[in-house]
C-alpha cells in the first residue's frame, strides 16, 4: 500500500524549466542562449526567414506555375444549384437565364466578370436558354442533353484599349 508521503510523479512526466541567465555554473549564464550581441541579442526581435545574408530559402526555390496577368473574377455556378432554383420557381426556365436572371433570383450577387457553368450531372430541365461566359464540357454536354442551349458571351480582353475616336 503506497502512504502519502511516497507518491511521486512517474519519471519523465515533469520536464525541469532551464533558467537561462543564472549564472555560469548554469551552462545558460552570461548571454542566456542567445549567442553575442548583435541585433538577435535583443529583444523584440522579428527576422523571419531571414538566414543572416545567406539567399533565403524561399528565394532559392523555383518558381512554378503561372500567373496571369488580368485574371478573371468569375461567378461559378453549379448546375445542379441552377436545377434547384428552377425546380423552386425563382428562375424563369422559359426566358434566357443571364447573369441578370441569377441576380434577379438570388443565385449569385453581383455581375464580377460573368458567369461560368461548371458541374456535369443534376440539370433535368428541358429547353432552358443560357447565354454566359463560359460552360465546361460536361455542363455544356448536360445541358444539351435535356434539350437546352448555351449561348456563350465573346470574353472582352480588359487589357485591350477601344480605339480612339476623336
């Protein structure tokens, strides 16, 4: 039967916080760990990434990918979500449904830079007219399926000025 006085911790459960700058006999007196001077020796010390004038690593990496130049802001909508909103009577199946339509109905809030179709299966709807920016394959093949047709708007390059007319 273990008494009172001999309960302890079991080994290892308690780690012993080192007091840094407690004298040299410490291991961790003088300058506390913190190596000499220089701006690392203080306090209040933010150099992140920074590897003493070493190319840092992220600088090091290549670079992957492509950015473009005028990316897109687009409003993706699912056509499964589109069925949903007919099915509900919000969208109009018998009028074009254009990024005015999905305003109208709640579906997205605001025009951005148009609308993309996206998704592949859900769209039940027969002969519904869309007339937006850009459809994927699959949504295009759904939709066309149930008897229905994308008219898609010619995407306007924002780079490309309109010529002067004065």
């Amino acid at each position: 039967m273990t008494r009172l006085n001999e309960l302890r911790d079991n080994p290892g459960a308690n780690k012993v916080r080192i007091r840094v700058g407690r004298g040299i006999g410490s291991g961790k007196g003088k300058t506390g760990g913190r190596g000499g001077k220089g701006q690392t020796a203080r306090s209040g010390v933010a150099i992140n990434g920074f590897e003493g004038g070493q190319m840092p690593l992220h600088m090091r990496m290549p670079k992957r990918g492509f950015n473009a130049l005028n990316p897109g802001d687009w409003n993706e909508v699912r056509i499964d979500r589109l069925q949903a909103y007919i099915d509900a009577g919000k969208l109009d199946a018998t009028a074009v449904i254009d990024a005015a339509a999905l305003i109208a109905a709640r579906v997205i809030r605001r025009p951005k830079d148009g609308v993309r179709l996206i998704g592949s299966a859900g769209f039940t709807s027969k002969k519904v007219t869309f007339n937006v920016n850009y459809a994927t394959a699959g949504a295009t093949a759904a939709i066309e399926a149930a008897g229905g047709k994308i008219d898609l708007i010619p995407a306007k390059a924002p780079w490309k000025k309109t010529p002067y007319a004065g």
